[in-house]
C-alpha cells in the first residue's frame, strides 16, 4: 500500500494545481456486484459540480487499484479526454476494492521584500529536489510551511464485502471505514474514523453531498465535525451515489513544516 504515496510527479502537481477551488472524484459506474469475473467502469473527473463534466479530466498516472487481497491490479482501457478520464477494472477476486490516489509535498508562502505574496511551488511546476532548500527563503516575512496531502478514493464489492484494502496507510488524511463503505443502505447511519498520520484527526470538516446536483434548488450538503478521536457518522437520507470531501489542519508539521493540512474525497454509494 506505500506504492499509493507519490512525491510531485506531473500529475500530482496538475492535480493540485486544478483541484484547489474544484471536486476531484472517482465515480465506479456500480460499487456492489455479484458474479464471477466481472467488470466496472469507472469516470474520474475535476468538476465544479459534482459528477459533471465541467473542467478537467481527472489525470490517471498516479491512481492505483488494489484488489482485496492487496495486490496492485492494472486499470485496463484507460483513456483521458478533455474533461473526464475513463477506465475498467476486471473483477476476478472476491471481496472488496480499493481505487485512490494519493500524494503527499511541500507548499510554501510568503511576502517578498516588495510587499508580494509569493507561493511555492508555482502553478503547473514540478520541483525537482533541492528546489524547496534553493527556492524558498528561510527568513522571509509571514513564512508558512506546509505539510500538504490529498486523497482521493472509491470502494467496489464483488461478492461478499472484506477489508483488507480498508487497513489504513498512516500515511496523511485517511478515512478509515468503521461501517464498511459498500454496506451503505438509506435511512441508516454508517460511521467512520479520520487519521492524520496514523493519528486521530479531531475537528476536521466533512461535507456530504448527493448526485443531481443541477436537478434540484436545495444542494441539502450534509456537514459534519469529526470528533476528538477522528470519529463522524453518516445518516443518508436517500439512496444514490454522494460525494464526500474533508478538509483537515492542524500545526503539526513536520520540520520544514510548520502546518499540516489534509484534503480527502470519495465516492460512495447508497442502496
């Protein structure tokens, strides 16, 4: 599972360039299957509204599917497009799936001599190392380091649910299922865990939305605090698919850093 983290390749850094003000998501066409050597589809995109193919597509570089006895799987079919990604994943194990991606770097700002905000890295540039040591200055004014990661995941059942893949990296924002995320049923309450490094990850913002967003004038967001041990639950008020985003932060970092920030995103469905 350590082959999810990746260090500001391209993708990674297209993806935070763009995702910052948008909802990044990976949508499985089906989350829970019964049959023997099946497949499901898959769209990924970065989107004003949720599940809509309204900015960019969703780079697959750096996703990673592990099948439920933890082996890294192929995406097969890949292909990315303007404004969303696809691709397939064959389904020859019982058990659940895990689809993320997640990536974890630096980020800096501050004001230059000139009265300038200034952020590193830029937008669209891929560090090379020693670029935070050469680019960054150490005694700028208002200075702020970064510890920034970005996750963002699906969950697919074929068969009877397990969990491995729901074991938790202790590697940035993890959401770690207490109801296991393809038993989800409406009019129920599921609940779950927050980690920052292994750790609770109390007060973090959770926001819950379901799909149709353009169909209806009341987006009814569910928003949510998680508690002092990471903890928050979930009642869904209807099924469908929803879109869950968190948002976390704390000044934790680790040297360099002096702040630690966590985004999460997943996609689950209701039944």
């Amino acid at each position: 599972m350590r082959k999810l983290l990746t260090l500001t390749t391209l993708a990674t850094l297209c993806f935070i360039s763009t995702a910052d003000a948008h909802r990044a998501w990976i949508k499985p066409d089906a989350t829970v299957l019964s049959k023997e050597n099946v497949w499901v589809t898959f769209d990924a995109g970065i989107s004003n509204e949720i599940f809509a193919r309204d900015y960019v597509a969703f780079r697959l570089d750096a996703v990673k599917a592990f099948a439920p006895n933890g082996e890294e799987m192929p995406l097969l079919n890949a292909f990315t497009g303007k404004t969303r990604s696809v691709f397939d994943l064959q389904l020859t194990q019982s058990g659940t799936y895990k689809i993320a991606q997640a990536t974890t770097n630096l980020q800096a700002r501050w004001v230059d001599e000139n009265g300038q905000r200034q952020f590193w890295p830029g937008r669209g540039v891929v560090p090379k190392a020693g670029d935070f040591e050469r680019q960054v200055p150490k005694q700028a004014k208002d200075l702020e380091v970064a510890e920034f990661s970005r996750r963002v995941e699906t969950f697919v059942t074929n068969g009877m649910p397990s969990d491995q893949v729901l074991k938790p990296t202790n590697y940035g924002l993890e959401l770690v299922p207490v109801t296991h995320p393809n038993d989800l049923y409406a009019g129920e309450r599921a609940s779950f865990k927050l980690l920052i490094n292994g750790e609770p990850a109390s007060g973090a913002e959770i926001t819950v939305i379901r799909e149709g967003m353009r169909y209806r004038a009341q987006q009814n967001e569910i928003t949510i605090t998680s508690n002092k041990q990471g903890e928050f639950s979930v009642e869904w008020p209807s099924a469908g698919q929803y879109f869950m985003e968190i948002d976390y932060q704390d000044n934790r970092g680790q040297a360099p850093a002096t702040v630690r920030r966590g985004s999460y995103s997943a996609v689950f469905e209701v039944l």
